[in-house]
C-alpha cells in the first residue's frame, strides 16, 4: 500500500493506494481522517494497514492537484549513510569504507515532491545524490541483522542534495548537507510488502533535465538495509519513524569533469523500480524567500 500526505486548499489529509491503484483519502477536517502517517507509523505495522483500508474508502484524491508533503516532515532521526556504493566510493576519492558513513539530516531541510530544491546564495556547488530510504516501523537495540527487515514498515525516495564546497569545508559533512530546501523527500511511502525485501534487486536511477546521470542496482549497496538498520541498532535505539537514507550511487555532478552542478530552471527525478518518481524543480534562494512572501 502507499501513502501520500497532501495540502490542498490550505488543508492537510492523507491519502492511500494500492498498486495500481488511485489514491483516496479525506483531508483532516472529514470525520474518517485516521491522523496523521507520522502518527500511523508510529502506532506500528497493523494500525497502519488499517487505517489504510479505512482512505481506501474514500473519496479519490487528485494528487496532481494538491501540494505534496514530505511523507514524514519531523522524523525522530534521518540517518544518511555515506559512500554506501563501491563506485562513488572511488570517484569521490575515498576507499571503500570498512563500517557505515553515516552522517545527520535536520528535518529542517526537508521538503516535499514537486517543492523546489533551493540552491543557496552562497554557493553554486549544488549537487543531486538519488537515494531510496527505509523507515523503521517498529523500535529497538541490538536488532539481530536476522530480523532487521521486519523493523522497516515502508520505503521511500530521497535527493540528498549536497553544497559541495561547504560539505568539504570541515572533516565533518554536516553543513554541506542540511541547507534548507535541500533535502526532497518522497512522494509517498510504499509498504515494504510491496518491494522486494530490503529492496534488493531494483533499478535506482537518477535524471537531470532528462538526462540520465546516475543508474545502479540496489544490489550494489556496500552495506544493505538489514545491515544498516542492525549497525545502527548497535549504537543508537531506533524508533518507530526513523529515516534510513541509504546512500547514492556514482555519478555525481562532483565527479564530472566540468562539475555539473544543479541551477535554477533545471528538474532533477529520483526513481526507484516499483515505487514512484521523485521530482523537484530548482530554483534559488532570492525566488524561494519571494515566493514564500506572496
């Protein structure tokens, strides 16, 4: 099943699908609105499925015409894991790493399909990283790797969009990585019954205006997501919510020769087989504070 979390008319709801299906739902002002996905997500896997069944019986929800939300805007972690494909590894200039990169995300930076990435005004060095995401449905510590995949009750699409310069400004990549409007989540979460388990097997493809310039296999991921939600256990105790970004594959404007960095006009799409098309136009700083005044 999928969920889509949408504003229309100034309203938030929540909508759902089957594959293949339309999505339904009620905006949260309907007496059948179950609450928010953050809410269903973290009352676990069989309250999310019915409240599913319940926007099944909804009215049709035109999500071309509504504003789509990150499917989860304030997750207790976004936990990012870098250099998690061999080959941007090597073009980065780094070796294979022994042990997960993982670096934070601020929900701060967050923004929704369709939203547009906003470059920053002190810098033109931004770069697009096409990424699927697990989100952990059921908490724990010292999860086995055995039972990993049954604390991951969804996946998604992320654009870990990175300024460069100021990535590499300190030995520490949090900068570079939290501006805001630079963090493009969605657009919806599908059910993990849905994809194959930890999404091993899928084509993960990044396009820039169209052109293709990232396409991998999630099976080339150096660390899976039973893997990563194991290590991560190891240390910190998931929670219901949690966001895994998993890492991008190579092809970054950063390694191109010239450096293809992303700039107002331009539409960059992150699609992962079987789940959907993220996508988000770029603009800059001055025409996102404008257009937020309006």
């Amino acid at each position: 099943m999928r969920f889509a979390s949408y504003r229309q008319d100034g309203v938030e709801g929540l909508a759902a699908a089957e594959a293949g299906g339309p999505f339904r739902g009620y905006a949260s002002t309907h007496a059948s609105y179950p609450g928010t996905l953050a809410s269903l997500v973290a009352k676990g896997r069989e309250h999310l499925t019915a409240a599913g069944h319940v926007l099944l019986g909804g009215p049709e929800v035109n999500l071309d015409a509504a504003e789509l939300l990150p499917p989860l805007p304030s997750p207790p972690k976004i936990l990012c894991v870098g250099l998690n494909y061999a080959d941007h590894s090597a073009e980065s200039g780094f070796e294979v790493p022994g042990y997960p990169t993982i670096f934070g995300r601020f929900a701060s930076s967050l923004i929704g399909h369709g939203a547009p990435i906003v470059r920053p005004r002190v810098s033109e060095q931004l770069d697009y990283e096409g990424e699927f995401v697990a989100v952990i449905g059921r908490g724990g510590r010292d999860i086995p790797k055995a039972q990993a995949l049954d604390h991951v009750v969804a996946y998604s699409l992320f654009n870990d969009a990175s300024i460069r310069d100021y990535q590499f400004k300190a030995p520490q990549w949090t900068m570079g990585k939290n501006f805001d409007g630079t963090g493009a989540f969605g657009p919806w979460l599908v059910t993990a019954d849905e994809l194959p388990p930890g999404c091993a097997g899928l084509r993960l493809q990044t396009r820039l205006n169209g052109q293709v310039v990232q396409d991998a296999s999630t099976n080339d991921l150096v660390f899976d997501v039973a893997t990563l939600v194991s290590t991560l256990s190891e240390a910190l105790t998931l929670e219901a919510g949690d966001v895994i970004v998993t890492g991008t594959p190579s092809g970054v404007g950063l390694a191109r020769k010239p450096p293809l960095w992303m700039k107002p006009g331009d539409v960059c799409e992150v699609e992962l087989e079987g789940l959907g098309v993220l996508r988000n136009p770029i603009t800059d700083q001055a025409a996102a504070r404008a257009e937020a005044a309006e």
